[in-house]
C-alpha cells in the first residue's frame, strides 16, 4: 500500500492510495480487507474497506479511428454443455462490440470454441472495455476478458471548415464521385452522431458517376467552441472501411453567420 496528498482543496485534505495486488489467472478471485486506523498506534479503527480482485483475460486491438478491427476469442468448454451469450460494455467513444455468433450459441464441452468479435473505434485514445460470456440458462460467468483499444488517427482524404451559428442545426451537401469503373454503394458513418449525422445511411452512385452527400450538424456548441467530427464511407456489401475519411473542423459562434 502506498499513499500521498490527492491534493484536494480544504484544510483537511486527503490521501489518495495505491494498492499493488497479485492476481492469478483467470478466472481467479481475491478478497482481502483493508483497515484505516486514525492514530499511528491502531487503536482508534476509521473505517474498514473490503476488496475483491477479479482477474481477466487480456486482449489488446490497436487501429485507426472508423476502420474495423477483428478479433477471435478462444474458449475451452468445461464438463457440461451450455448455452452462451457474449456481450460488452461500451466505450467512452460509444463503441460497441459486434459478436459472431452474436446470438445465444451452444459452447461444446471439452473442446475449443472460437467467438468472433468486430469493433470500430469512434474516437481517437485508449479506453477499456469489458467482455463477458455467461450461461444464459444459470447466469454463470463462463469467460471475460478486458479489451484494451488504442486508437490512433485515421488517413484523412479531405478536410473541411465549416462555421456554424450556436444551438443552430444546420444543413451541407457535399459533392462526392465514385472513383470506380463500377457502381457502388457506400455506407455512410458518422464518428459523433450528436454532432454530424448522414441524411441517408446508403448512398449508392453509379461507375465514375457523383451524388450528393446530405449532412445534418446539430449546431451544439463543444467545449472552447471548436469541435472535429469525422464521416467514413465505406463499401456496403463488404462493410470493410479504408474508401475515404473526411474531417469538419467545425467553430461555433453566437452571431447569425451569413
């Protein structure tokens, strides 16, 4: 146990403390007790903190910010078999976890079963995210694991700057050619659907032909008054991303902007 000032205002102030604990693997569990005395004697006891250290299995994804990364998740059924389900907590980004088979699924006893997972980062950082598998029929943890995502920034093909007047939804059409011979239909995704949403999901544009994009901005204001949000087109029937990343510098004013 260590412990130091946390800096907190007033005269009392407070202590922040750093617990160094071993864990096992998974799915080992700890529990131990902590005990806060207020004189350096251990006789006047403050209060009594209990701890429970679960461990988790560890799976590290690192990509850019709107393409999709992939996973396998192994695991080995025990005597009995069960029925599964796999699901995630959401990131600060507000990713979420896509499973295959993302149904309840049988795990076969004694052997290896594969969980597929999918997973588009919206935002650029590092976050944490959780993972369970539980047996639908008992409510048992079966698996769990603690995603660790790193994303970095994507390859913008086009950047735009845009003014918009506070608290104002506003309206822009962009015009967008397919740079294939052939026609194609292209998944439109915004990475923050507070500020800058597709009218239409599916834009399909024939072979070197053009078509308008339609983007919704809710006008609402971001701290310093300045935001960035990112759209993402990619191909519709594969749902693989990489076609293009476009990014609005968007600054907000309190003036009409003419």
């Amino acid at each position: 146990v260590e412990w130091g000032p946390c800096g907190a205002d007033g005269p009392g102030g407070g202590l922040e403390l750093l617990l160094r604990v071993r864990s096992g693997s998974f799915p080992s569990c700890g529990l131990f007790y902590l005990l806060i005395y207020q004189d350096p004697h251990r006789c006047r006891l403050h209060e009594v903190w209990q701890v429970v250290v679960q461990s988790r299995q560890r799976l590290d994804l690192h990509g850019c910010v709107g393409s999709v990364l992939a996973a396998d998740l192994v695991v080995r059924g025990d005597r009995f078999p069960r029925r599964v389900r796999a699901s995630s907590s959401r990131g600060r980004g507000g990713e979420l976890v896509q499973f295959s088979p993302q149904a309840t699924f049988q795990l076969v006893p004694g052997a290896y079963n594969r969980l597929g997972l999918q997973l588009t980062p919206r935002s650029i950082g590092q976050r944490r995210l959780q993972i369970h598998l539980v047996d639908v029929d008992s409510g048992c943890l079966v698996s769990a694991w603690l995603l660790l995502l790193a994303a970095a920034a994507p390859l913008v093909t086009r950047t735009y700057d845009m003014e918009l007047q506070a608290h104002t939804p506003a309206h822009k059409k962009i015009v967008f050619k397919n740079p294939w011979a052939e026609a194609r239909r292209f998944l439109l995704q915004s990475s923050d659907e507070a500020l800058m949403l597709p009218r239409a999901p599916v834009l399909e544009v024939a072979g070197g032909g053009t078509a308008l994009l339609r983007l919704w901005f809710s006008g609402q204001p971001q701290q310093g008054g300045k935001s960035e949000v990112y759209l993402f087109l990619s191909d519709a029937q594969s749902g693989a991303g990489g076609e293009d990343c476009f990014l609005f510098w968007i600054h907000h004013s309190n003036h009409s902007v003419g």
